[in-house]
C-alpha cells in the first residue's frame, strides 16, 4: 500500500506492533516508533542540517512501510516538500544498472567474465583505445566491480564545471567516454585494483542495450520487473515517459545550481539517470535481498562477494557496506545526496536524501538514515 504523509503502515496499532530487529539481543523485539516520533526526526535532522532545503526519507520492514519529508520542494517558490516527491537519484542507479547485467547472466545471455570489446560500440572501445586502454582485457565483471582501471568523468570538478556551464547541453555516452580520456588516464591494469568509475557503468549501459536489443529504460523496466515489484515512481528521466508516481518531483540542488535546470544527460547512461521516490528505494533494495530480483539466491551471494583487488575493501558489484548502523548494511549512494540501504540482520531498509548536495558535509548524508535506523533499532523491549 501507498502510504500517506509521515504515516506507518502498521499489522494492528502501532504501540501495539513489535519489530523483529534480529541483530539485538535474543528474546528481544523492538516496538515501533509512533509516526509523531518519525516525523520529528526528520523534522529535527533538517533543522540540525546545513542548510538543507529539504530531507525525503522511507523505511521498509516488516510490519512498517513508512515515508517522511520536512522543508521546502522549491526555494523559489517555497512549496513544501511531500514524502511522495521524486527526485534524481544519480549513482544509486549503479545497484539497478549491476542487477539487470547479473539478470542476463543468470538467465545465460551475458557472462562474467566476458570481454568488452565485442559486446560494446565499436566507437566507444575504439575512443577508449585511443585514451591508452587495453580493453582486450576488460571483463563484464571488472565493469561491474570498478577494476577496469578506468578514469572516472563523473567525480572529476572540471566535469561538473563543464556540465553546469552548459546546462541545455545534451551529452552522449560516447561524449563522456572522450572526456574521460582527454582528461585522465589509465589507473591501473585491468583487474588489479579498484577505481570508482561512471565511465565503466556507462558502457554496462551500452552493453544491456545491445544484449537485450531494447533501450535502456526497457531493459532496467523488464529484466527488473519494476510493475511487479511495485515501483511506481522509478524511470529513467528523458528517455522514457515519466509515471504517474513521479508526478511531483523535489528540487536539488548543487554548487548554487538547481539541477532540474540541468540536461538529465550529464549523468544518465547507466551510471545514474534514474528517478525515484525514497519508499520505492526502499522497496527496490529489500525485494533485492529477499530474492524477488533474481532467479536465483546465488545471484545476490555473488553480488555480495568481496571484490579481489587493490582498495576494494567493504566492495560489492554494484553494491557498497555503508556506514548506517549496527550490523552490516547493503546499498549505495547517490552523489546529489541519496542514500539507499538494507540491513539483512534487521530485515530493514532506508533510503533517505538531502535536496542540497552536501559538500562540505559529506557525512550529512548518511545522519538522517542513521537517525531513523536507531529509532526502530533502539527500541528494544521484552518479546515476552
């Protein structure tokens, strides 16, 4: 069910539902926080913040599926900010673009350890060719993995830069891969150590076209099955038409720019590009790990497995531990200020985003999500 604003949809009355919070002690549950406490949280977490113009965020468990919002949707006109409001969820799209390559895999149409060279353009393997790269050696996996060696366009200032400059601009894939190679360099042999890097995740998206024969926005649309998990808001922004569920979406901001002024295409072709609502993150992330992604419970084992290279530690592919809370929690953050997580001993996921991107304050982003996590997690009572 779709949720109201700052509501919890509860199994009975909420100081009466328990939470099973498996990572606390034995015969212990954890009794939900009522909806005033949830939206205090937010609440406070935005006047605590710098700055912030707004904060979005979404738990999922069981028993709760609940969404939140406090500030503005736009510091122009200063409509307030709904829980249901999309926004630009930038390299949280990698988990997606990883899941739909590790669904071509399981399904036998893609493999692993494949080389790029014949399931890329031609033209973007001959651009990287031209930049020094060896891509005779690159494998599916060491895209997904970030151990390609790759220069990465997308955390480069200069990119940013140029991107705001040229707000209208429309950019190609083909585009970014030349920019990552006028600008940087190969970091290392293929393999051998990790390099966060949009430029490797863009070429997955290329590689999913060309296997599926379709777009992108279809392929993440079908290999995903987003109408049966229940994603209502998700799609990728200018190249598919945008669902009903993404109606009302958020302003972000960057650097003094507001990002809706900004050409979707500077960050879109598989490394980010797709919108979202915070709940539906939620969603996307706990149906992930409870097997309604993949076909087969060894696809998330192998996407959980320990990266083998150089600086890879605490690396999934396509998928990151993120410092939210008590046990391990699974996800991925986006670089305007979104966060997506799951914690399989909580059965719990969070997805949270500030408006403005914090850079000065990069930490900001985590603190709403861990906020929230110790209000259901901390909240141990006796099951008896």
């Amino acid at each position: 069910m779709r949720t109201g604003e700052g509501l919890v949809a509860l199994h009975g009355e909420t100081h009466a539902c328990r939470y099973s919070c498996r990572h606390g002690e034995e015969g212990h549950s954890h009794r939900l926080p009522s909806n005033v406490l949830l939206r205090s949280i937010v609440s406070d977490f935005l006047r605590d913040s710098h700055d912030q113009p707004g904060v979005l965020a979404a738990l999922n468990g069981p028993g709760i599926d609940w969404s939140g919002a406090a500030g503005v949707a736009d510091l122009v006109d200063g409509r307030p900010l709904g829980p249901a409001a999309a926004v630009r969820v930038a390299s949280v799209t990698k988990t997606f673009t990883a899941a739909a390559v590790l669904r071509l895999v399981e399904s036998g149409r893609l493999g692993l350890d494949d080389p790029i060279t014949p399931l890329t353009s031609g033209e973007l393997i001959e651009a990287l060719g031209e930049g020094g790269y060896r891509t005779g050696r690159m494998t599916v996996r060491q895209l997904l993995q970030h151990t390609a060696g790759l220069y990465d366009w997308g955390t480069d200032p200069d990119y940013d830069r140029e991107a705001f400059a040229r707000p209208a601009h429309r950019w190609t894939r083909l585009e970014q891969v030349r920019w990552a190679v006028a600008h940087g360099r190969p970091l290392a042999d293929p393999g051998t150590e990790f390099h966060y890097s949009d430029t490797g995740y863009i070429l997955l998206g290329d590689i999913l076209e060309r296997v599926t024969g379709t777009s992108l926005a279809a392929a993440y649309r079908t290999l995903l099955d987003f109408e049966r998990l229940g994603l209502e808001s998700v799609h990728l922004e200018s190249l598919e038409t945008a669902p009903e569920g993404a109606a009302d979406r958020a302003h972000q901001y960057s650097a003094g720019t507001d990002l809706l002024a900004v050409d979707p295409s500077c960050d879109l072709w598989g490394g980010g590009g797709l919108v979202s609502t915070m709940r539906d993150l939620a969603l996307f992330v706990r149906a992930l790990f409870a097997g309604e992604v993949f076909e087969h419970r060894s696809t998330l084992a192998r996407m959980l497995e320990p990266v083998p290279a150089r600086g890879a530690e605490g690396r999934g592919t396509g998928i990151f531990r993120l410092p939210l809370g008590p046990g391990v929690w699974w996800g991925h953050p986006g670089f305007w200020g979104v966060v997506m997580a799951y914690s399989p001993e909580h059965d719990l996921a969070v997805a949270t985003t500030v408006t403005r991107r914090p850079e000065e304050h990069p930490d900001e982003r985590y603190e709403i999500g861990r906020r929230l996590v110790r209000a259901v997690c901390d909240r141990t009572v006796s099951a008896g």
